[in-house]
C-alpha cells in the first residue's frame, strides 16, 4: 500500500512522513526531493520556468511513485489543485491529510524554499484557505500531528484496519 501525505506548506509532512514510514516499517519519499533528482533541477529553479513546468514534472514524478508498494510520500502542498493527481493517489493507495494549528505553522515556516509564498508567510493564510476545501475533499482521512507520537499511533491503527 502506499500513503500519500498531504497538507499545506510548513505541516511537516516531510518530516512527519518520514517518521510514520519508519513508524510502520515502510520505505520513505518525498515528492520535491523525486522532482529534484529526476529533473536535475530545484523546485525554486521549476518554478521559476512557470507553475505550469512544475505541475507537470509533479504530476510525472506522482505517476513513477505510484507504481511503488509500502511506501510513505509526502507530497508538495499543492498536488492536491490537479483532480487527475488526486483520482491517482486515492487509486493507488491512501491520502492522509494532516494538519497543525495554522499560528503554529507560521511560528516555524521557512518562507524562502517555497515559491507559491514569495517570502511572505501571510500569504499561507490564503492558500489553506483555498486548498482546504481540496485537501477534504481528497483525503481518506484527516488527522491532526500537533503531537506527533499519538498522531503517528492512530494512523498506524487506522492503515492495520483499511489494510485488513
């Protein structure tokens, strides 16, 4: 099975995903870091081509990944805008959305990684905003990760019993 994370930028998903794969004796990807090395290119650097070039090396990236098996992915925040994206993750395994208190992400964000913000962290109000909606929508379940451990616990109890 694969477990696709997803949330808004500054969650923790990388590093959640990370810790939930290991969690659960499962192997650990993140899809920017996919995206990196197969483009040979940053994500600052796809961008800069235009969202439309990104989208596209995502969305390339999110098809190999999903050919895989007990695997963790921890997606880029907006994988979620393209309905083929999500028709594919939730095909091909199960979308976790997971998310902290909006105040708290915005005490620990680093704005200067990620395009859509523009090195403005007030900008992230606006696009949970309008990718909660999406983020609902996609996931199979929503968990909160405010205190990792006992986050990490329900969704392991949750994937034994879809897995069963």
């Amino acid at each position: 099975m694969l477990v696709y994370i997803v949330g808004i930028s500054g969650v923790g998903k990388s590093s959640f995903g990370a810790m939930l794969a290991d969690y659960i004796d499962y192997q650990f990807c993140d899809l920017d870091d996919f995206i990196v090395a197969r483009e040979a290119k940053t994500i600052t650097a796809l961008f800069e081509q235009g969202e439309a070039t990104f989208r596209a090396a995502e969305k390339s990236a999110l098809r190999a990944i999903s050919r895989l098996d007990n695997v963790v992915v921890a997606t880029g925040g907006g994988i979620i805008e393209d309905a083929e994206n999500i028709e594919l993750m939730r095909q091909t395994g199960k979308v976790i959305f997971v998310e902290r208190p909006l105040a708290q992400i915005m005490t620990t964000l680093e704005v200067a990684n990620r395009p859509l913000l523009e090195g403005d962290a007030e900008r992230l109000i606006a696009l949970y905003d309008k990718r909660l909606p999406l983020y609902q929508a996609a996931a199979d379940r929503r968990f909160d990760i405010t205190q990792r451990r006992p986050a990490l616990r329900e969704i392991a109890s949750y994937l034994n019993q879809v897995a069963s």
